[in-house]
C-alpha cells in the first residue's frame, strides 16, 4: 500500500511544479488535470484533518464560471469572503458519508487557505467522536471543468490506510474499515 501512495504522491508533486503561465479567462491546457485530497483522523483531537491540493488558476476559473466570482488565489492574497465560496464548492463536490449518514455539510469546518507551488492548500476539520467499519467517500472537484480530471485522494483511519483515484466516470468510493 505505501508504494501506491508514494507513486501517487510522486505522480502529484512532478505535475504540481509545472511552471506554466495561464490567464484565469482563457481555457488552459495543463498536461494532466488532478488534484490531491488528505484525509486524517486523528484520534487524540477526535477529528478528520481533511487537506485538499487544486491548482490555483483551475480553481478560480471553476469559481468564475460557477458562481461568476473571480478571487485571484493565484496572487496569494484572500479576499474578503472568500471561505464562503471556497467551502460552497468544495461541499457540491466533496462529501464523507459515515455508517450511511452524510452530515458533510454540518461537520465540515474551514481552517485555512495557503498558496503555495501554484496551488491552493484547503485545511478543513471534520469532527467525529464515534467509531466505524463503513465509509463512503464522494469526490468530483473539478470534474464540472475538466473531462479528463483526476481526484487523488488518501484515507487514513486508525491503522486502515488506503489510496483511491477519482474521475468523471469514479466519483464514490465505498469502504469497509475492519
């Protein structure tokens, strides 16, 4: 299992330094398409930590043409508001169903936004005080811009660890924690 994550991960970092200029306007050619997603309980503080890797310029288009709202992450400052779009976006896209309970929405907690490696690093906290066998994990980020859009993601549970790829036609992810 650790060698698929550590390909993944080496996959993710080669791609995320491309050093490539794009205006957020124009529709931009990457040469892949793929974002990166952490998730880690962490017992002691009975929480998911939940960190999510887009692309800056991919994602302020995303947020221009869904919500007609241009944030400029690229330049690395955050506008006034900009937790409130970011976080509208990441739960249309984004949810972790436990014991066939989805309580994404009310759960999900916004920590923090970095910009760094032309990226945008979303820090987020899922509280979670209980115990379970049985996840459901749904991840589409940027499918609605891209066709060809990969989803990275890795999930850590106790001593349960497993990496899981995300597409247009992969959105959902069962898994049986034992």
């Amino acid at each position: 299992m650790s060698n698929l994550i550590y390909m993944l991960l080496t996959v993710f970092v080669t791609f995320s330094s491309y050093e490539g200029q794009f205006d957020v306007y124009e529709t931009n050619f990457h040469p892949v398409h793929v974002s990166f997603t952490n998730i880690e309980f962490i017992e002691e503080k009975k929480e998911f930590q939940i960190l999510f890797k887009i692309f800056a310029d991919d994602f302020d288009l995303i947020l221009k043409k869904k919500y007609d709202v241009y944030l400029n992450l690229e330049n690395g400052k955050k506008p006034n508001g900009y937790e409130k779009i970011v976080t509208k976006y990441i739960l249309e896209h984004f949810k972790i169903v436990i014991d066939n309970k989805n309580l994404t929405a009310s759960k999900l907690r916004f920590l923090n936004l970095e910009f760094k490696e032309k990226a945008v690093w979303l820090h987020y906290i899922y509280k979670f005080k209980g115990q379970s066998d049985h996840f459901e994990l749904w991840n589409s980020l940027m499918t609605d811009l891209y066709l060809d859009q990969t989803n990275l993601l890795i999930f850590n549970y106790y001593s349960f660890q497993k990496a899981i790829r995300f597409t247009n036609d992969k959105t959902k992810e069962v898994l049986s924690v034992k």
